[in-house]
C-alpha cells in the first residue's frame, strides 16, 4: 500500500467518525441555548434553564421509570429462556433441529412493527375467545415486555450458544457418576461456565429494551416509554429540554466508554508488561 | 432430548422445554398466525364481533389497492394506488439507504480489518459505538435540529455563499425523501460496518499480499479477494440494513415531510388513528412477506445460509 493511499484511509476514517458524532454535538450544544426552538444558531445566550424544566418534567420522569421496570422484567425473562433454549438447541441433532433454529432466529430478522402488531392482536384476540377483560389481554407495557422478549430471547440464545461450543459435556457425565444430583450438575457445573455469556446477553437485553421504539409503540397502550416519549414530544413540536435530556444521555455514555476504554488500557498495559517480562526470563535462561 | 433427561433428570428438562414452548408458541408462532387470521376478519364494534357480519374476506387486502393517485416516472403518468405507491417507494428508498450505507461501509471496514494498527484499534471500535449506544430516536431527532429551516445546516452552506436562501431540507430537494435517506444511512450505517468488518477480518493478509505480488491492481484485489470473502458480511449487513430502514417508524415522522409517506406510517395510521386492527394486520401481513422475499433473494444473490447472516 502506497503513502498517499494509507494517508487517504486515516483522511477516510477520521472523516466518517467526525460524521457520527457532529450530529450529536449540535444536538448537545442546543441544549445550552437560551431559544425556545432547539438551535444552535442563532445563539441566544448561554442557559441551564432547559436543564430545570427538565428535572420538572414528570411525565419525562415516568416515562423513564417505565423504560427501566420493563427492561429489567425484559431480562428477567429474556435470559432465562434464551439459555434455556440454547440448551436444548445443544442437545438435539437431526433434521428437527434446524427447524427448531430457524423458528429461534426468526424474530432477529421479523421486523419491528410486525412483532408489535401480531403481539397485540394476540393477546386481544386470546380475551374474546375466553370472554375475559382482564388487563393482561388489552394494550400496556406488559405486551410491550412480552412483544421485546419474543426477539431477545433469540439474541440471548445465540451469544449462550456460542459460549456452550467450548463446553466439556465430560465433566457432567463426570459429577453425575460421582453421585451429584441434577440440579447440582446444572448449579454447579453448567451454570458456571455460561454466567460469562448470560451477563453479557443480559447487558445487551437491557440496552435493547431501552431502544426499543417499534415494538413498544403497538403495544403500549396509554403508558410511555422514553423513546416514545421522546418521539412524542417531537411529533408535538419540542422545546430544547429534550435537547438537555439527549446531553445527559450522551455524558452517561461517553463516561461508561472511557472507563471503559481506561480499564482496557490498564489490563493491556499490564499484559505487555508480563510479555515483556517472559521474554526476559527467557533471554536471561539461554 | 434423552440426553438432556439423563443429564439434567425430567423436572430441570421439563422446564427447559416449557420455557422454550413459552417463548416459541405464545410469543412467536400464535401472534403471528392471530396476526394472519385477523387479517381476513372485517373491523366490527365489539358487539358484533362473532356474530353474522364477522366472516372471513379480502376486503382488507382490497384496500391497498384503493384510492389511486397521479405519480410521474420519466415522464410517464401513471394512476397508481396511493398504499402501493407508498410501498414502492419505501422499498426503492430503502434499497437506496442500503447501497449508500454499503459504499461508505466497505472502505472503512477493510481500514480496520486490515490498515488500522491493532493498538489503537480497540479505541476506533469504542469511539464508533458510541452513537450507537444513544438512541435512535434522539440519533434522528440530532438531524432534525441540523435539517431545521434556520438551522446550523443552512446558515453554514449560506456563509460559506454556496446558496442564497435558506433550503427546506425536510421538503426534499431533489425528490421527498431526501431527508428520510440521509438520515437513515446515518442511524444504521454501523449496522452495515461491524458485519463486514467481521467478515473481512478474518481474511488471513497473507491472501492480500499475495494478490498484489502476483501483480493485481488494487482493485482487482478487492474484486476478486477481499469482497468474495466478505460475502457473509456483506449479506447481513444489507439485510440489517434494508430491514431497519423499510421497518422504521421513527425517522420518517421525525424527519420526513408531509408529502413522503413511509410505508410503516400509513400501516401505524391504520392501526391508531383509524384505530382499524384488522387492516393494519393486512398491510403489515403484505409488510413482512416483502421482508421475507428479500432476505431470500439476498440469501441467493449472496449464495449464504440463514445462520451466516444470523450471527
């Protein structure tokens, strides 16, 4: 690769990450501007005043409460049976069990709307066949968790899966011939070896419960979510406070992937060191 | 599944299959077949739901095909159903969004699988994740304060005495949805870039170096190295793609103007205003069968398997 080509791709690459993020700086920026339409031009002055009407939103406030109960009710549900699906996915063969993956990861592909819709009619349909007006068969955010849980089961189900690979069905026939019972097989043996890759599916449940717009839009009923509220609010024509809630937003995030990027520095850091070390010892043992 | 009992005895195997039951019959198969079945059924009061007028009929899928309207191509025009119009151009938009998303992808993903030096390479992935952990719809609605009439977008191309009156970008320029387009290339362009950066990871260098010691030009090396094993990658992305933008309700209300209908609005119409369940099952039935076809034909364009683009 010649100079000038590789100088092109650094050129290339700093362009495309000043394109993702400009957009969210003119956003964060407007948030700070004393003018009732969210801009950064004209700039009116400096405030924080957008930041107070914020914090007395109620509505804002609920509507973000409601986002974390069902995202926590999402991975409550979603963990446990993606893993438990990604076990009996492990354990049959045969031509039944590309049948039973293809229905799994079906609902990755379905698109949002869909979900919604078919979820909502369902249910409803479900409380006229047994004559019951009951809660759980009308709109709400129960049918909003049941709705997201139906595909990150199937996310959940595949990130189990790839870590069930580099399992060793070995040491079960192992503890089971040494008398452990199954559910102590399962405690302490399984379990142990997914809990990397169920809290990992369960970080990105949660964070997909939060994003969720299209599934939770059908289904919701009256009850907001933050996306829905935020999609509201714009639909309704919007003052900055939004603006101030995408900057608090955007901070939580950059603060998360520099500790991050900081814990990753420092095991690197401490990586390179031991390599260096070996190599010396090695050096030193010629 | 006697492996699985001989392991984990009947009670834990039990709730194992009762928990994938759940999910696979409650929450997958009998929405959507409710879907399929609603569909057929007219929109009635609830009183009269199960009595004579309740029979099942295509009256629903007749709608799509109402109201036709003046639409102009290449000179020619056309009376075209105004819901089929609106479900052509989301496809044409969408695929649009797809190629656009696809062009910027490719170059930067083969700078990080194979130009990027592998110490900073770690913090290139974190800082482009970074928009994607703020949320699509505030990731729109970013557009829409730079789109705004006198917004930062125009007051800058003014400034620079590149036009001379503030655009309305929301309107469209050169057709309705401009605005719809770039934004979403914008929301689901890394969609496109993390799959085919996977994919061409792990293509060994040696291949590269190879091509372009025998003489290849570069571009000879991509054709003919790099994109063939990129194909999986390349698949999934246009399908994550093309899905998230013909699905997405969110971009054409923030951003789209009046005169673009998204296909998904006019099927939320249905479904809310209108409050009408049952042809919204019908437009989001013909919905998903467009999704369906695409993936197949991009499972066969590609010459991949549905667990290639899965992952």
């Amino acid at each position: 690769m010649t100079p000038s080509r590789r100088f092109l791709a650094h050129f290339y690459m700093a362009l495309f990450v000043i394109y993702l993020m400009l957009p969210l700086v003119v956003m964060a920026g407007a948030a700070f501007n004393d003018s009732k339409l969210p801009t950064i031009v004209p700039w009116k002055g400096f405030t924080l005043d957008w930041f107070s009407a914020l914090f007395a939103d109620g509505r804002m406030w609920r509507a973000f409460l409601n986002s974390i109960l069902v995202a926590l009710a999402v991975v409550a549900l979603a963990v446990p049976i993606g893993t438990a699906a990604a076990i009996v996915i492990n354990a049959i063969s045969g031509k039944w069990r590309a049948t039973l993956y293809g229905f799994m990861v079906a609902p990755v592909l379905a698109p949002g709307l869909v979900i919604g819709i078919s979820t909502v009619l369902f249910w409803n349909s479900l409380g006229n066949t047994v004559g019951s007006d009951f809660i759980l068969f009308r709109p709400g955010l129960h049918l909003s968790t049941l709705g997201q849980v139906s595909f990150i089961s199937a996310y959940v189900m595949l990130l189990v899966l790839a870590r069930l690979q580099s399992f060793d069905p070995g040491l079960e026939e192992a503890a089971l011939d040494l008398g452990a019972s199954h559910a102590q097989v399962l405690r302490r043996i399984l379990l142990p070896h997914l809990y990397p890759a169920m809290g990992a599916s369960a970080a990105v449940a949660f964070f997909q419960s939060l994003e969720n717009f299209n599934v939770t839009l059908f289904t919701r009923g009256g009850a907001d979510t933050l996306t829905v509220y935020v999609f509201s609010k714009v639909r309704a024509g919007i003052t900055p406070t939004i603006n101030a809630l995408a900057f608090l937003l955007i901070c939580v995030t950059l603060v998360l992937a520099l500790v991050y990027e900081m814990k990753r520095r420092r095991k690197a850091r401490i990586e390179a060191e031991r390599a260096a070390e070996a190599r010396r010892a090695e050096a030193a043992m010629l | 599944m006697e492996n699985l009992i001989r392991r984990y005895g009947r009670g834990l195997t039990g709730i194992f299959v009762l928990l994938v039951g759940f999910w696979l019959l409650m929450l997958v198969i009998l929405p959507n077949f409710a879907m399929f079945e609603q569909s057929f059924r007219p929109y009635l009061p609830v009183t009269e739901i199960g009595g004579p007028r309740d029979v099942y009929s295509l009256n629903n899928y007749a709608k799509f095909f109402d109201a036709p309207v003046e639409w102009s191509l290449f000179g020619i025009t056309l009376m075209v159903p105004v819901h089929v119009l609106s479900f052509l151009q989301t496809i044409f938009y969408s695929a649009l969004c797809t190629v656009i998303a696809l062009i910027l992808s490719y170059p930067l993903a083969f700078y990080l699988a194979k130009i990027a030096s592998p110490q900073s390479l770690p913090t290139l992935l974190l800082l482009l994740f970074i928009p994607l952990w703020v949320s699509e719809a505030l990731r729109a609605f970013a557009w829409y304060v730079i789109l705004t009439f006198n917004g930062p977008l125009n007051q800058l191309l003014m400034w620079l005495g590149l036009i001379d009156q503030a655009i309305r970008w929301q309107q469209g320029v050169l057709t309705n949805f401009d605005a719809i387009v770039i934004v979403m290339v914008y929301c689901y362009v890394l969609f496109m870039l993390l799959p085919i950066y996977t994919s061409i990871q792990s293509l060994d260098t040696n291949q590269i170096e190879a091509a372009e010691d025998l003489g290849a030009p570069w571009w000879r090396t991509h054709l003919r190295v790099v994109i063939p094993h990129a194909k999986p990658g390349i698949a999934s992305g246009c399908v994550m793609v093309f899905m998230l933008s013909a699905g997405s309700l969110l971009v054409p209300t923030v951003v789209g103007s009046t005169r673009a209908n998204w296909f998904p609005q006019t099927i939320y119409t249905w479904f809310n205003d209108s409050q009408d369940w049952q042809t919204g099952a019908a437009y989001s039935m013909i919905f998903l069968l467009l999704c369906i076809v695409f993936v197949i034909l991009m499972l066969r364009l590609f010459r991949v398997s549905l667990s290639d683009i899965a992952k």
